[in-house]
C-alpha cells in the first residue's frame, strides 16, 4: 500500500541528525498526529544513527520515519532525493529548511560557504522541490534572530528593506554579498547574519509570489538554544528550538495570511 495512503502529511526536514533539526522530528514523533518523516543529513552514517536512536526511543509513535541522504551542496544529492520522491510517488507536505552552518569567525572562503549552505543552497533546494510539493504545503525555513534586518550591515539592511525586492535584486545582493559586509559592525560573524537577513528576504519578496495561494511558508527564529552551533552557555535546552517549527507543521493546513511569509519567534510574528 502507498505510504502516503496511511500517512496523511509527508514531512522532509533537512539536517536533521542533529540539533534543532533532530529536535523537531522528536517531537513531530512525539505527536498524536501520524505522519510520514523523512529524516535527511548529509552524513549517511550519522542520519541513520539518529533515526536508529529516535526508533529506540520513540516506540509509542504512530509516525513512520525514514532516512534519506541530502547534501544540499550538491545537486546530484538533491537530485537523488527527488527522484526517490518520484519513485515512491510521494509528495511533499511540509519542507523544514533547516541544514545549515555558522563559522564564528571566518575567512573568505568560509564566508562564501556559509551563504553557500545558509542561503544559496536552501533556495536551490526549495525550489527544486515544489514540483512535488502538495496543493496545500508549508515550507518553513529555519533562520536567526541574528537575521533581522537590525543586526545586518546598514547597507545590506538598505537594499534587502526596499518594497517588493525582485527575485534578481536578491540574486545579485547575494551574489556580492561581500560588498555589504565592509559596514559590518556586530559582535557576531557578520555573513551568518547576512545569510539569514537573505533567507528571511527571499521567504518574504519572492518564496511567497512562487507559491500556489493554497500554499505558505515562513521564516523563524529558533531562539538561542544549546546545539553545536549555539554552545553550551545558551539558554534554551535544544528542545525549545523545535516549538515553533511544530507548531507551524501542526496548524491547520489552510491559509493563514497573517503568518505567510512572515518571521516568527515564539510562535509570534516579529518585525524584519
């Protein structure tokens, strides 16, 4: 019997061995919901030692849960798992954009990778995915507080502030991002900022005019949570993180217009 017969919403997370991304499947497990998790990572081995680990853990779900390999560096990956999509006739319901990266202090190169993963790669990603995504889908894209427009270099936070930014303007704002990091004056690594102020962009401007108006998306902030990235000295347990992104995948699947395309943070929405 076709998996999506049993399972009523099919629910990708990406990097989701660990961390915040971990979290959220633990309590999508934890549900009273059934639902059909892909767990992805771009580490085989690790993602299915998490999926291993949440089995073990997790025997009172009514949830199916699978691993994939996705690395979202690489297109032949995300081709991969479109094509098992296909294969398994399954379609996407909700999209988690959570992989991501942050260098605390970083070189050129580093700096690069960073939008590379953060940004560029969530947006190939998406993308690629909507042929497959349902009439009815989420897409919710993990960013930071350290993504509002208050945190970014003045010029950067010039551009992404102008109404109805294109999807070429980002593009190139991207694409020359380090022009808009010489005005850079947080204490944080400054293309990690700029990363999630793009991600937070392109959820607003553009993911929300590519969508079908029966679908949404959304863009939030976790909080500053105990992960690998965040450090021990955070103050919210790693599983505070995954609040807000369950229960955006738990509403109800219509439209909410007051929440699409908008930032959250603790289930509320909050300015730009």
């Amino acid at each position: 019997m076709d998996v999506q017969s049993i399972h009523q919403r099919t629910i990708i997370v990406t990097g989701a061995n660990k961390g915040i991304g971990y979290a959220i499947v633990e309590k999508l497990l934890q549900s009273a919901n059934s639902y059909n998790i892909i767990l992805t990572s771009r580490d085989p081995n690790l993602g299915q030692e998490a999926v291993k680990k949440l089995g073990s853990t997790q025997t009172q779900t009514s949830s199916l849960l699978t691993y994939h390999q996705l690395d979202v560096n690489d297109d032949k990956s995300i081709q991969g798992l479109i094509d098992w999509l296909n294969k398994d006739k399954l379609r996407v319901d909700v999209l988690v954009n959570n992989a991501g990266v942050m260098i605390p202090v970083a070189n050129l190169e580093q700096r690069r990778k960073t939008i590379q993963t953060n940004y560029t790669s969530l947006v190939n990603l998406t993308e690629k995915l909507l042929p497959v995504l349902t009439e009815d889908a989420k897409i919710i894209n993990i960013s930071s507080i350290l993504g509002s427009f208050s945190c970014i270099s003045p010029s950067l936070k010039k551009e992404l502030e102008k109404p109805n930014l294109t999807e070429k303007e980002l593009q190139q704002i991207a694409a020359n991002i380090e022009d808009y990091l010489k005005d850079f004056k947080g204490s944080f690594e400054g293309s990690y900022c700029a990363s999630k102020a793009l991600v937070n962009a392109y959820t607003r401007w553009v993911l929300t005019q590519k969508l079908k108006p029966t679908q949404q998306c959304f863009s939030l902030a976790p909080g500053w949570c105990q992960t690998e990235l965040g450090g021990k000295e955070a103050p919210l347990p790693v599983e505070a993180g995954a609040d807000t992104p369950v229960y955006l995948i738990e509403l109800p699947f219509k439209n909410h217009p007051e929440l699409n395309g908008m930032f959250l943070e603790k289930r509320q929405v909050i300015p730009f």
